[in-house]
C-alpha cells in the first residue's frame, strides 16, 4: 500500500502529533529518508513541533519545517502516529486540503481519519508498522536508526507488552544495518540533565498514593517548570517511574499547560485499560499508557479520575 501511494505523487508530505515523541519522529524522520534514499525524484518534507534535543542525532533533524508554506498543495500527506486530525496540530490544514491521505498508527482510539488508513492497534509502534510497509532490502543506516529510536521508545527498550516477537525480529534487522544500539538507548532513553533528575525527584517526593494504595498520582505546575528551566519534553518518562510502585496499578502524572489546564498522562499495570478512561475525558491512547487534557486543580484531575478507575478496579 504505502510503496503504491509513493509512485503516484509528486510531492509529499509527512506529519505527526504535537508535542512529538520518540516513536512520532523516529517514523516520520525513517520514513522522509526512505523516500530520498528511494524515490529520488520526490519532493518530501515533514511537518512536526520542535524535536528534543536528544532525537537531533537523526538524519534529516535540521530539514523539519514547523510552518506550512502558504498556498502549498501535496500530492500525499502521511499521518504518523496521530490518532485524530486535531491532534495533528498545526500541519492539520495540510492534510486537509491534500489530494490523498494516508495514516499509519497503532492508537486504538484513531477512527481512520485518512483516504487510507493503516491502523494496528496490537503493534508496538508506528515506527514498527513503518518498517513493515517498506522495501527492507532498501533500509539504510539512517533509515534504521530513525525507526530503531521509535520502537525503542514506545517499548521502553523492549519491557512493554506491546513488544511482541515481530517488534524484536524488526529490531534485530535494523540493527544489521549498522544501528549502534547501545548508544542510542544510553543517549536518549537514560541519559537525563541534571534538571529533569530534579524534577523527577520533586515528581516522587510529592506524589500521593490513594484507592488503598493501587493508584499513585503527582504533578507540576508552570511556576515550578519555569524555576527548574525545563520544558515538556523533560518530562518524559515522569509517569512510567511513578507506575513502577510496588503495588500500584495506575500511575497519573499532570503537568500544568495554562493555568488550571493540566495534561495527564496515564500508565497502567494488567488490570486497568487507560485507554477507555482517556477516551471518556476526550484523550486516547493505548490499554497501558493514554492522555488528555482536564481543566481544574490537580485534586479535580484526581477526584474525577478516581470514580473511572475505581469502575474498572471493582470488575
């Protein structure tokens, strides 16, 4: 299907969700270079939020437009790991107005937004489904590295359990491609500044445990991100440490992106499908790790989520 889709446009564009993750850029950045690699008479761009410092290491890092071209019409736009339009933020008029779409994700919550849609909601990561969709007798080394740093990253190098055998068979291919492994795990999946360990010792200091001990929950408001000089993307991983509690089943971690709006993250053990709580508050995600956005204190956040939890909790 996607190498069908290549030959009939022209121009191509590439975009995935705000506030882009490993998975989102290693797909879209693995992708983009396939295609130059492949189809060299394509023009390819992609369209994401600013990249973390840690993902700059990438081929093609420097190339990503974070403003649409005016009046700029594409023969193909590719939606990667993007549950809905909304969530493609500010590439979404892009899509709109492109002659074909197509979306490639693993959301369960993604309706199939797209002209054609590739959704597998069992994969590990887009970044994976990406890999399947392409010649892989035509993988590069950057190639494997941009889609290597997105399986990593939505497996948490590898201990989910949405890593599956295919997920470790992809792995191991990509790594025959020259993929340094251990430097990339050590540089962007553990190495953090000496900020974001504070914030993540503030993260636990300060966390709450409730329902008897099966939930945790902890957040950050604006002033204190500020005071710590970090931004977002350092807060990444926040909500899987707080989750690794011996006896907790769902992890919260909010951080505050206007005043009284928070964005929650959620993490979830065997028992509790976050997926369907997120869902409820107008989020999405995965069974064992989803989001939204909720307008209120943490302690509103908390009290609303408990009543949702508790429902799955008490089966």
């Amino acid at each position: 299907m996607l190498n069908r889709l290549l030959e009939l446009a022209d121009t191509i564009a590439i975009g995935g969700h705000v506030r882009p993750d490993g998975d989102c850029i290693g797909s879209g950045l693995g992708l983009r270079q396939y295609i130059k690699d492949n189809y060299k008479d394509k023009e390819v761009e992609v369209y994401l939020e600013e990249i973390p410092e840690k993902y700059r290491f990438l081929e093609g890092t420097e190339t990503v437009r974070h403003e649409i071209p005016e009046g700029k019409i594409y023969d193909l736009f590719i939606c990667l790991d993007c549950a809905d339009l909304e969530r493609l933020g500010f590439s979404a008029p892009l899509f709109e107005n492109a002659k074909n779409t197509l979306c490639i994700d693993h959301h369960v919550s993604n309706p199939g937004f797209a002209k054609e849609n590739h959704i597998v909601p069992d994969a590990s990561s887009t970044s994976e489904l990406v890999y399947e969709l392409i010649n892989r007798e035509c993988v590069s080394k950057e190639v494997a590295e941009a889609l290597y740093t997105g399986i990593l990253h939505d497996t948490g190098v590898f201990q989910y359990s949405c890593t599956a055998p295919s997920t470790l068979r992809a792995a191991a291919e990509l790594l025959e491609a020259g993929v340094d492994a251990p430097k990339i795990i050590r540089d962007t999946f553990y190495e953090k500044t000496y900020a974001q360990h504070q914030v993540l010792g503030r993260a636990l200091l300060e966390s709450i445990l409730f329902l008897d001990g099966r939930c945790i929950a902890s957040y950050i408001r604006e002033r204190e991100m500020r005071f710590f000089g970090v931004d977002r993307s350092d807060l990444d991983g926040i909500a899987s440490q707080l989750r690794n509690t011996k006896g907790v089943e769902v992890a919260i971690f909010m951080d505050e992106i206007r005043p009284n709006v928070y964005k929650v993250s959620l993490r979830s053990g065997d028992i509790v499908d976050v997926s369907v709580i997120a869902r409820y508050f107008g989020g999405g995600g995965h069974k064992k790790a989803a989001g939204f956005t909720l307008t209120g204190t943490p302690y509103d956040v908390i009290n609303n989520l408990s009543k949702q939890i508790e429902l799955q909790l008490e089966k």
